[in-house]
C-alpha cells in the first residue's frame, strides 16, 4: 500500500467557511462533548427515577419500569434517531410536527433527547443492580427511624448504591459520549461527521480519521481519570 501521509492538510483552509480542518475538528469535538453532557444529564435523571422504580415493591412501578427499560434498550440506536427526527414530526398535529422541524438546531435537540432517553434505559439497569446488591438490612434501617420510603432510598439506598455504581456508569457515560456519532445520520456535525467532512472535502482518509480516534481518546481518558478520582474521593473510610 503506497500512501503518503499529509501532515499539512490540519492547517489548510477547508472550504465550509474559512477554517482550517483542524477547527473544522476542534468544532466537531465541542459539539460531542456538548451533546454527550446534555444527554447524559437527560439518560442519569430519568434512568435514576426507572432504576428506582424497578425496585419498588409496587407491581405497578415495577411493570412501568420494566416496559421503559425493555422499549428503549431493544431498539437499536440508529432506528430510535430516525423515529424521533423523521417520524414523531409526521404523526404529531400538524402545527406542533412544523413547529418541530422549524426549530433553531432541532437536529441537536432531538438527537439530545433520543440518546438522553436511551441512556437512561441503560443507566436505569444500573440503579437497579445497585440497590438489590445492597444487604436486606440497609432498606430495613430506615424503618426503626420512622423513614418513609422515599426517605429510606435518599438517605440509605442511593448514596450507598452509588458507590457500587459508579465504575459501570463510567462505563455507561463513555458509550454515551461514542454514541454521539449516530447523530451525523440527522445533521449534526459532531466529531465523526466533522472528520467525514475533512475526508470528503481533502480526500486524506487516514489523517482524518486517525486524528477522530486520537481526540475520542483524549476524552475518553480524560473521563476516566475523572471518575477514578471522584470514586476515591466519595469512598467509605476504611473499605479502600
């Protein structure tokens, strides 16, 4: 294979706009950070509430959980962003399905809360095995105290659950932040759209993509040096 490397191409001017490709690049990354952010705040706040209610001792909660876990973990990603950016404007009214497409950024928005509530079906699975690994006696302590249920899972439950949690949600953050790549398939120019773009318009396949792969790696370590030091840091006393 005879392939010449062009190290130049990151400071040549791409034709979108006036930016070098290496903007083009560094622009594509804050909209994946952006978007792997937004998301996650989406996917962590409702997957706490569904992993919750798998382990209530209602029926009902428990079958509201299972049947939002099920849906939204069984149906690949990629289906679920175009359901949500070409189908759900088409089946709404008609006023609020335009009002929808003409919204400033509603590729950013829609694919947000698609990956958000996809997440969260993942992120709810989490919650869940952290609560039932936690001993019988811990959702018993907050009886004799006069908790209510709420109160046991506030002040007993979840702090406990996650610290057992929170190396599968580093886990779980990081395939978020990747996921954001499905976005380019609605418009939205992320880091894995930006690099394709530099390929399409330079036609350097290896530069483009080798520096994709080195910035998703910076931030993916970058992520997990974080997480190393906030699991050391809510650590019990004496369990490290």
């Amino acid at each position: 294979m005879n392939y010449n490397w062009n190290s130049a191409i990151f400071f040549d001017l791409s034709p979108e706009g006036g930016v070098t490709y290496t903007q083009t690049l560094l622009t594509g990354l804050k909209w994946t950070i952006l978007t792997a952010l937004c998301a996650w705040a989406i996917g962590f706040s409702v997957g706490l509430v569904i992993g919750v209610l798998r382990t209530l001792p209602s029926k009902t909660a428990n079958l509201v959980g299972t049947v939002y876990v099920e849906l939204f973990r069984n149906v690949p990603l990629l289906v679920q962003m175009f359901l949500w950016y070409f189908v759900l404007p088409e089946v709404l009214p008609t006023a609020t399905g335009d009002w929808l497409e003409q919204l400033p950024y509603a590729p950013f928005y829609t694919g947000v809360l698609c990956l958000g509530l996809f997440t969260a079906s993942r992120v709810a699975e989490q919650v869940r095995a952290g609560i039932q690994a936690l001993p019988r006696g811990q959702r018993m302590a907050g009886t004799p105290m006069g908790f209510t249920t709420a109160q046991t899972y506030r002040y007993v439950l979840l702090p406990n659950a996650d610290r057992i949690i929170l190396p599968p949600l580093t886990s779980e953050f990081l395939s978020n932040l990747k996921n954001t790549s499905v976005m380019l398939t609605i418009g939205v120019v992320e880091l894995t759209a930006a690099a394709r773009s530099m390929q399409e318009f330079s036609f350097q396949v290896f530069e483009a993509f080798t520096a994709a792969t080195v910035l998703y790696i910076i931030i993916n370590l970058a992520v997990v040096a974080l997480a190393t030091l906030l699991e050391r840091f809510i650590a019990i006393p004496g369990q490290r």
